[in-house]
C-alpha cells in the first residue's frame, strides 16, 4: 500500500519520491535510515525535545517486553482486526508495542504517530510493518476523513483532531486506567487512592461498547521502577518512596484496563 501523508506546513498530500515525501509546494521530508518520517515542524515543538525522553521510552520498552501488559496488546489486536477499513492510525503509538501487534492481525495499512522522536526510531527500527512518524497527535499529518480506525493508549484525546480525521462511522478504540490500575504503588505516594473514572465521550462521536480487563501480577524491584518511570506520576515519586519500594523488593500489582469502542456520529 502506498503512504497518505498529508503536509504539516500547507496540509497538500505528500509524494513519495526514494527517500523522500514531498507536497506540491516543495516542502520536503526524508525519512531516516530506521524507516519513520519527521513530521514534526520545529515551530510545533513545545520543547527541543518534546515527548517521552530517552530514559522514559528504554524504561518502557523493558517493561513492556517482559509481557506483563500482553494482555491488553492481545485484546486491542482483537478488536480491531474484526473491523473493516483501510487505514488504522494509532494515535501517541510510542515505541510501537500495541501498533504492531495490531498491523500484524489486519489487511489495513497501519500507521504510529508520536511526538517523542525516541519512541519512533526505537519503533521504526523493529516493527517494519508499520508506518511510524514523528507528529504531533493534535496536528496529525493525515487528511480529514482519513481513518476508518483510530487507537488511543494512554495518550490524550484532543475531540476536535479526533473528528477530523475520522471517516463517517469510522471507530475510536481507547485504552485508559480501569478503576484500580497500580492502585498499591500509588499507596506510596498518596494518602486516598482515588477510582480511576471512565474517559468520556468525544464530541461527534457514540459510544458502543465497553470492557474492563484486570489482571494481578507479581514484580520484581526492577520491574517496579521501570513500571513507575513509564507513568505520568513518576515525578512524584520522592527518595523515600524509592527507599521504601527497595527494602520491600517483590510486588503484588494490578493491572486494569478500559477498553472503550467509539464510532463516528
């Protein structure tokens, strides 16, 4: 299948010449040796680096490769490959660990966005199977109406880009926290856990169906860091948490998940 980028300076369709993406005003965008495109103009960036750092994207990798989120990986893959269309984009895809175990379970050409330029080349780099680009999800280099399927894990849900690129009755799966996600690592850090709530509904779009998978699973002080550095709480974990967490070593963890199906209004 041949790739539909759309220009993130003047929104022309993008032309693969080579090496090369290029719009009918000469902008121009070379992909790197590990296969993914920078789509990312610098006057978009929010930070020299924005994104997941280096150390956020290794921490995850190891995680995730040690299979213990494997079950919402099987799950999301399941879903959408009883789904018809020509185009996924999975939206904040990171090093690609979902994105390509959805590409390898459909027909449809399967694109990764993220604008963390770590994630991608690490994601590049290994799953050949997918299209992966370095973008910014509130600005995706798509044309309207381009997806028949979007993917959101963990990543925030920008309402307006969400509608824009979706096709007529294309479907929006999410993943996002069920109630009780690391609810004993959170312990450390707050004095009340609160229930993770579930995401709310786009605008232009229905909700038609819901999940929740949970699973309880056993860590090691390594996995435990790694898990925590991957999370948006990292930064408030303080030495004396990270103190107690070693003296503890094993960890008894859950992992919980919603998984909530959308369509196009």
């Amino acid at each position: 299948m041949s790739l539909e980028y759309q220009c993130p300076l003047c929104s022309k369709s993008l032309t693969k010449t080579q090496n090369t993406l290029r719009c009918e005003s000469n902008h121009s965008f070379d992909f790197a040796k590990e296969g993914y495109v920078n789509l990312l103009p610098v006057q978009n960036k929010n930070s020299k680096q924005p994104g997941d750092s280096l150390e956020m994207v290794q921490a995850r990798r190891t995680f995730l490769e040690q299979g213990f989120y494997a079950f919402l990986q099987q799950a999301l893959s399941d879903i959408t490959s009883t789904i018809k269309g020509n185009n996924i984009i999975d939206l904040g895809c990171g090093e690609g660990f979902y994105t390509h175990a959805i590409a390898n379970n459909t027909q449809a050409q399967v694109y990764g966005v993220d604008i963390s330029k770590s994630a991608i080349k690490y994601a590049a780099k290994r799953y050949p199977n997918c299209s992966f680009s370095v973008a910014s999800i509130s600005q995706a280099p798509f044309k309207e109406g381009f997806a028949d399927i979007l993917i959101s894990v963990f990543a925030p849900l920008f309402t307006k880009e969400l509608d824009r690129l979706a096709k007529p009755n294309a479907t929006l799966v999410v993943a996002s926290p069920g109630p009780w996600h690391l609810k004993e690592l959170k312990a450390y850090i707050y004095q009340s856990v609160s229930e993770h709530t579930k995401v709310d509904v786009p605008e232009g779009f229905t909700e038609t169906h819901q999940d929740l998978i949970t699973q309880q699973v056993t860590l090691s002080i390594n996995d435990v860091r790694n898990l925590i550095m991957m999370t948006p709480f990292a930064w408030k974990f303080r030495p004396e948490h990270w103190e107690t967490l070693e003296e503890k070593g094993e960890h008894h963890v859950t992992l919980s998940f919603y998984i909530t199906q959308f369509q196009k209004a």
